[in-house]
DNA sequence: GTAAAACATGATATTGATTTTCAATTTCAT
DNA sequence: ATGAAATTGAAAATCAATATCATGTTTTAC
C-alpha cells in the first residue's frame, strides 16, 4: 500500500471521516494514474472498477484528496480543472502542446531564483506560482508542415 | 478619438458589421479603463452610460474586440475570464495580490529568455505563454500580522 | 421610394462544469 | 440492537458563457 494512502487515512480520521470502499477505489486510481486528470476522466475510471459510482462521489472524494494535501489543482486554459499528484513531487510547471493535449513538466531553478527576485523588486511577497508555455510538443512540432 | 477606435472600425467594416452606438459605449469603456475587466464589470459600467444596453451585447463586443486584436483574455484562477488591452502594450506576466485582487504587471527580460531556452531543451515550440505570482501585494503585505 | 436582405439588439433559454441538496443507506460506538 | 453521525447516488441548483429568437434598424436592390 502506498503511503498516500495513509496521508489520507490520516486525513480523514482528523476529520471524523470514513475511508469508504469508493473512497478507496477514487483514491488508488488517482494515485496510479500519473496524469492530469478532470473529474470527468476520474469519474470514468472509477466506473470501470465499480459500475455504481456517482459522479458526485468522484467529485467530492478529488475535492477531499486535494485538502488532504495530496493533488493539486492545475489549470491548463480548459475550461475543465485538473488535478495532479502533490505528495512527493517537486514544483514544476508545464509545457502544453496546443496539439495533442500533451503536458510536458519542467523546472528551471533560475526561472524560479528569478521570479522571486521580480517579486521582490515590487516589495511583492509571493505564496505560489505557475507558469505554462503553450505551443507544439516536439512530435507535433515535427508533424507541422513548414512555412511558407 | 483614440488609434484603437480605427482598428476596430476597420476589423467590423472588413466583416460587414455596423460600429453601432452601443458597441461604441462598450469599445469606450474598455478603452478608457486600464484594468483586467470581467465581462460583468463591463457589463456595469456600460449601463452607466447607457441604462437599455444588454449583458448580451457586451459580451458580444467583447468578443469582438478581441477578435480585432484590441484585448486579450487573462485568467487569475478565478472562475470568470476577464481581458486586458492588447493594442499598443507589450507582452507582460502578473503579480496577483490574493487579498486585495491587485494584478501588477511585470516583465523580465532574463525570465523571457529562459523560457525560450527550457522550451529548446524538450524540443518544443512555445507560441505563447502565462505566468503568475500569487502572494500579497505591498500594501496587504505591511497590513498582515507578524507570524507568531 | 419601397421592399427585401442583412445585421443588431435585448430578453430569454441553453449549455456544461461544478457544487449542493436530499432521502435512503451504511457505519460505528455504545 | 439502537441511535447518532457519516456517506452515497440521483437530482437539482448554480453560474458564467454562449445560443436562440422575435423585434428593430440599417443597407441594398430594384
Ligand atoms: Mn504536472
Ligand atoms: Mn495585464
Ligand atoms: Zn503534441
Ligand atoms: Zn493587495
């Protein structure tokens, strides 16, 4: 067993919460899906495992993962959320292709020495950050036919 | 009258569209306030000056606008879009005060640059991109307690 | 000038994601 | 077992964004 798992389990006891059966089922899938996921696509995975999950359910069990400090919601332009892995990964931000949907993860120390010191310079205290880049992944970008 | 007022002419002429008497108002309005406005926020301030004018309408023109290449849509995490000026303004990124919904503009030649370079190194084409620092502006900052 | 065509408007309806409500069920400590 | 508290899935509410539609207003064709 995974030890989010027992980050969870944690969580939930703190707040007098269960850790249901369908808890369970929402919460391996997340975990074992390195992806940036919707409720939607969430909710479609957990179907597969129990026919008689409800969106709601999905919903509200994402919403207390993330609380529980284990995902994160990221915002690739969509109009829908995502959520991504939080526990034991580092900060990163991403490189969306505008293409196939493809979200590259990526860190620069200098970027982030940087945005801290652009901060600074407006007497601006920063708690958090993002940054994404939008364009063609490098197999799109191929796949591109020249200019002109 | 302002530059921007003939860029728009020219977009609506060049579809056959009319630059009709509300959509001066709203054009006005956007023009003339230097700020990230939601289309609500322009919605308010257009009936100000005309009490008939729709939420319809507005958003109609907004969408317009951007079209013409005078505004772009900027995202702060919040739920509602809101557009910036494009026309005439130079790229920039955002320091957002998450007390007081402050959004400062900023630009970092260097940061620019590194953006480039880490896109280089996945082999991917950036085409645009975002970045915001979420934090406390400097007046919210002073007002904060001390942590204990 | 007049009539048809094209466009614009504001009210209203629809959409789609998210969030809440609610009645029924399950869990769990006595 | 019993009662309090939590959970569930379906359905409804919310809310910004967008589409529809009947009514006006130009513009164009004759
Ligand atoms: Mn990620
Ligand atoms: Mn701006
Ligand atoms: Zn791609
Ligand atoms: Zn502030």
């Amino acid at each position: 067993m995974k030890k989010e798992a027992d980050v969870f389990f944690e969580f939930l006891v703190g707040k007098g919460l269960k850790f249901t059966s369908q808890r369970k089922i929402i919460l391996n899938i997340f975990l074992n899906t390195e992806d940036h996921l919707s409720v939607d696509d969430l909710f479609v995975l957990s179907r597969r495992e129990d026919e008689t999950i409800g969106y709601a359910t999905v919903h509200r069990t994402l919403k207390l993962i993330k609380e529980s400090g284990l995902a994160r919601e990221v915002d690739f332009g969509e109009k829908r959320k995502r959520f991504e892995h939080l526990f034991g990964h580092k900060h990163h931000d991403h490189l969306i292709c505008t293409k196939c949907g493809d979200a590259i993860e990526v860190f620069d120390p200098k970027i982030e020495k940087l945005q801290e010191k652009l901060a600074q310079k407006y007497g601006f205290k920063p708690s958090f950050h993002r940054m994404e880049i939008f364009g063609l992944c490098k197999k799109c970008g191929k796949r591109e036919p020249h200019p002109v």
